[in-house]
C-alpha cells in the first residue's frame, strides 16, 4: 500500500482532520523519488495508479492516519511534538520528527534507503487556500541528488 506516513503541536490546526481522497490527476509523479530509493518497477507501477483515502485525526500531540487503498489499509499515529521516533516507510528506515510550523505539519526524516545509501526526507502536510490538502516530499540523498512530489488529496 502506498501511503506516505513520515508526519506533526504548537495550536495544532484542525484543517487537516476529515477524510481526504488522493487525486491521481493532480499530483505529482512519485516514481523518481521511488526509484531513487530502490523501490521495484512493480511497487512504483503501483504508486503510480493506486487509489488512496486518508482519515486524518489531529489529536492532542498526536495525529492519526487511517490510510484505505484497493490493496489494503493500514493505521499510524505518529507524534506531533518533535519526539524522535523510529520506522520504516516505502522510502527507507530511519529515525523521524514531526512539528507544526503555522498550520503546516513538517516531518522531517533521516533515512536509509535499499542499498545503504542514507537521505534527508521532509514531509509538509498543508492545506491550501482551495480546501486542498497536499503532500510534498523532497529528498535530498547523501550524493547530492534531490528529489521532488507533490501528492493532492480533496476532502470528503
């Protein structure tokens, strides 16, 4: 399944709470950014087609993502006060923190992606003036190459 969990309390923003569907049409490509991590032709094939909904809960220090797709589900809650946690992602393993800057969630990670190379991968959560919610990646790995995605979910 392809959800992309790296996630974040100052007065966090409750804009983000809802069911929110991912628009295939409007994002960006996920594929080089997979790729450049090691992920198979048959997982980015995926990634490129698959049909995702999020339910996202902003907690107290905390929010929730109950992620559905036509090949699964999967549930993860992850802290939004800075604490450092360990995980694993379709991007790597690695060790991750999650702040809110404004009424943007920023995650930012550290992670070992297949082959042992290591890469800096942020996560900004945001909804924009249209009621959008996006997910943009960016990944910097250790030799220099970066990578770019911007994922839109609509609400409902």
């Amino acid at each position: 399944m392809f959800v992309f969990f790296p996630l974040a309390l100052a007065a966090a923003p409750t804009n983000l709470n809802g069911r929110w569907t991912l628009d295939l049409g409007a994002s960006d490509s996920v594929d080089p950014l997979l790729e450049a991590v090691g992920a198979s032709w048959t997982t980015r094939q995926l990634a490129a087609h698959i049909s995702v909904t999020q339910e996202l809960t902003v907690g107290s220090g905390t929010l929730t993502i109950a992620a559905v797709s036509n090949v699964g589900s999967k549930t993860d809650t992850v802290p939004t006060d800075g604490t450092a946690t360990y995980g694993k992602s379709e991007f790597g393993s690695g060790t991750r923190r999650c702040n809110w800057v404004g009424a943007e969630l920023h995650c930012e990670s550290h992670v070992q992606v297949t082959g042992g190379a290591w890469g800096d991968l942020t996560l900004v959560r945001k909804v924009d003036g249209a009621g959008l919610m996006h997910q943009v990646y960016d990944l910097k790995l250790q030799d220099g190459r970066a990578f770019h995605a911007d994922r839109v979910f609509r609400k409902g």
